[in-house]
C-alpha cells in the first residue's frame, strides 16, 4: 500500500510539473509511430525492440527521450520466485493526454526488454489504424469497471508484434472509424498461435486463452461482447 502511494504523489507531481512546463513553452510531443512507421515499426517503438534491446538501451531512451516525463519514472522489481530478474519501469508521456492512469511502461527481464506497454496521445483511430495494418487476425470484446460502464475490445495483430485496445461506452458499444484507439502492447511478431502463446508465457493474458477465445473481424459496426 505504501508502495502504491508513492508512486501515486509521484505521477501527480510529475502531472503538475508538466502542466506549468506546457504554459511556458513549446507543446510536448506526440507519438505517431504506429500511423507513419518512423523511426521504426512495430513491434519496435521509438528504436526499442521486444526481445532484441537491451536494458541500457532501455535507460538511455528513458533519460533522453522527449517522450518522457522523467518525473514521473517509477521502477518496481520484476521476480522470478526469490530471484529478482528484471524491473518494470512504468512513466508518463510528456504529453498525457489521456490523463495519470495512462502509464506507459518497459518489461525487462534478464537484461532484456520483453514487452512495452504504451497509451496513445496521437488520438489514432481505428480507421487509420485499418489503413495501414488491415484487418485484425482476431478481436474479442468484454465489460470493465467496478460497474461495467466501459467496453474493452483487444485487437490482434500477431504478425505485426502488437495488440490494439479501444475503450467503448457500455450503453454503445459499437465499432466506427472514428472510434480512438486507447493503448498498444508491443511484444514479438509471430503467428497467431505461437503469439498468444508468448503472450501467455509472459502473463498478459490469464487462463486458457487461445485462437477460439477471438473472433473474426467483421467490419463496423455494434460488436459482440464475449
């Protein structure tokens, strides 16, 4: 608990520094690597690779990045039983637009990054984010929230490294192209099969999931929730 308070006067400190920051001077900003592919595309960002960059790597882009709000840099072991193995570092864009829960974050284990976790400032939407990738290989689409006011929908892109997330009104939850894309997680291109699989392996998804847990694109529209 005491843990998770200091981070939390860390994030809103960082917040407010960066507020007094953007008044006085140029606007931070935004990633759109994802639309433009520069520097590098998925499943590298910014020139880190899951699987291939390195932890120093890790802290010389976390130091000199313009992206990141180094106030607001947090960093919590990573265990493997006893053993500490990795860290996560989790911090905010300089831009944050969507506000202190939108905490980007690197996974690194045994020296190396494993998976990157970050929000979208850009405000990319679903129908750009088609435009260059196409179709996903798989979506699926549940309720969230204390009171299951929000739909979450993941989109699998397996070959491409990374996986979309929308956030949806519950009372509308329906696909448009206009619809914004909330957060990415950058991880290892691979088919679909051995992805999920990965993914498992490190712990983004619980339980048996698996090809049948995701259904086909279908175009706009209302969607299924599972």
């Amino acid at each position: 608990m005491g843990l998770e308070r200091s981070r939390a006067v860390l994030l809103s400190l960082g917040l407010l520094i960066l507020g007094m920051c953007v008044c006085c001077g140029e606007p931070p900003p935004l990633d759109t690597s994802l639309l433009t592919g520069e520097p590098c595309e998925p499943p590298c960002w910014q020139g880190l690779t899951p699987g291939v960059s390195t932890e120093d790597q890790v802290n010389e882009f976390l130091r000199t990045s313009p992206f990141v709000q180094r106030t607001t840099i947090y960093r919590g072991s990573v265990t493997r039983g006893a053993e500490i193995v990795g860290v996560s570092i989790d911090w905010l864009s300089t831009a944050n637009v969507q506000g202190a829960r939108a905490i980007n974050s690197f996974h690194v284990e045994d020296g190396v990054l494993q998976d990157i976790i970050v929000y979208l400032d850009s405000g990319a939407t679903l129908e750009e984010l088609l435009e260059v990738y196409g179709p996903p290989d798989g979506i699926s689409a549940g309720r969230t929230g204390v009171e299951s006011t929000r739909v979450d929908v993941v989109l699998l892109y397996p070959e491409h490294g990374f996986i979309a997330f929308l956030s949806l009104p519950a009372h509308d939850p329906s696909l448009q192209p206009d619809s914004r894309l909330s957060w990415l997680w950058y991880f290892r291109a691979a088919p679909l099969d051995r992805f999920l699989e990965l993914a498992r392996e490190a712990g983004f998804f619980s339980g048996s999931v698996d090809v049948e847990s995701f259904r086909n694109w279908e175009g706009y529209g209302p969607i299924q929730l599972n």
